[in-house]
C-alpha cells in the first residue's frame, strides 16, 4: 500500500469509530428504560372518559375491564386533543407518591396505530457496530503491516 492509503485510511476508521459509536446511544436507552431513575417510567391505559375536571385537576376513566381508574391532570400533562365525558382517550401516565398522573391524554379516535413489517427490529444499531468492526480491523491489520515493513 502506498503512504497516502496508510494515512488515510486510519483516519478514515477513526473518524467512523468516533462518529458512528456514539450514534447507538438512543437505541441503547430506548431499550433500557426498565430501572432507569433518570427518566420517567410510564404506562399507557385505554378507556372511556367518566369524569374531567379540569379545576380540580382530575380525569377519570373507566377501561374495557369495567376497572375506573383516576388520574391527577398538572402542568406536564399534554392534552393531544379534544375529548369529552364518554370520549374513548389514550393516557399515559407515572406513579408519583401512590397517585397515577397523567403526561398525556389522547382521544382514541384521533390515533392511527400504523406498524411497520419490521416494527420491533432494529438494524440501524447493528448497521453502525457492523462499519465500527470493519473499521477498527481495517486500522489494526494496517497498524500490522506498518510496523512490518520498518
């Protein structure tokens, strides 16, 4: 190989090791978010709105199984759109202190659950570790042969 290739091509791998590693970091949290202190666990329940009491900050809902459940309406919560009492609603909501308080409440009829054919699978992670191998066995048989010929 010549010098420019020798050169070149270890900058080339550093550079994708650099730039293409860190790039895992979102998949790797949306993976990991069980036990993770740092952001918020939330839980999703579907049901029909019995009560919504926005002074008094309330939302009450009955699901499917005949359960009424309620939830505490606060300044994070986001009303995706409009719902009334008997409106079939989407809420995602935490734990806090024993009381469920919703981050987001969604009117069922308003969403569209589309799924890919490859909802679930990953590739792009397995993409970037793929070209971050090649690239660090690209430098390493270089470094070999540098070393060889001095």
């Amino acid at each position: 190989m010549n010098r420019r290739v020798q050169k070149t091509v270890p900058a080339i791998s550093l550079v994708l090791c650099v730039f293409l590693i860190p790039s895992l970091r979102p998949f790797a949290q949306q993976q990991s978010s069980v036990g993770d202190d740092s952001e918020e666990n939330t839980e999703d329940v579907r049901g029909k709105v019995v009560s919504f009491s926005p002074g008094d900050h309330a939302l009450a809902i009955e699901t499917d199984s005949g359960k009424q459940l309620t939830f505490e309406i606060d300044s994070k919560t986001q009303i995706i759109s409009q719902f009334t009492v008997g409106s079939d609603v989407v809420v995602t909501y935490i734990e806090d202190g024993g009381k469920r308080v919703a981050r987001s409440v969604v009117n069922a009829a308003a969403t569209i659950e589309v799924q890919s054919p490859t909802a679930g699978i990953h590739l792009m992670p397995i993409v970037v570790l793929a070209l971050a191998i090649v690239a660090i066995v690209v430098a390493v048989q270089i470094f070999r042969s540098k070393r060889r010929t001095k």
